[in-house]
C-alpha cells in the first residue's frame, strides 16, 4: 500500500487524525490490527473535519471509517431570481448496502 500512497502523492488522513485504533478484528478475537484506512489527496485532506471508526457498526470481521467535510464543493442554485453559491458540509456515513455520500 506504501507504494500506492506515495506513487499517487495520497495522505493516510486517518493516520494523521487518530492514534492506536482497531479496524479488524479476527473471527476468534484473538488478533485485531488497523488495516481500514482513509486515503486521500492533500486538497481533499484539508477539506476533512474530522474522521472516526464507527465501532457501534456491526459487519463482517471490519470496522467502517466514516469522514466529515467542509466545503467539497460549492453548489450553485437558482432562488427566485438571484443565483447564490453555497459550500456543503458532507459526510461519508457507513450504511448496510456500503458507503454512502
């Protein structure tokens, strides 16, 4: 994966936010590593609020990451007769069928 990271100039944002976490954990419960990442280029990292490992959320042998955002983008809309630009806030929420945003 270092390869990938640094080929692709990436951020493991999730390395640079949170410390000793556990995102696998074996069928027995003997072993659990940190393998789940959050990678990233460093205009998406410096848009990124903040980011947490959702141990409440049940699947599989895998704990999901979830991210929040400031501003990804600005979206423009009609209002009546003015156009205004806005930023959004967005998350990436872990939900059953996968990722959603």
């Amino acid at each position: 994966m270092g390869n990938l990271i640094d080929d692709n100039n990436l951020i493991l944002s999730d390395v640079n936010r949170l410390n000793s976490i556990q995102t696998y954990f074996s069928d027995d419960g003997m072993n659990s590593s940190w393998i789940d990442h959050f990678a990233c280029c460093r205009a998406i990292d410096n848009q990124l609020v903040n980011i947490n490992v959702c141990y409440d959320y049940i699947s599989s042998d895998h704990i999901p990451l979830s991210a929040e955002f400031k501003s990804v983008y600005p979206v423009r809309y009609q209002q009546g007769s003015a156009v205004v630009d806005k930023g959004l806030s967005h998350s990436i929420l872990p939900h059953r069928g996968g990722m959603t945003g």
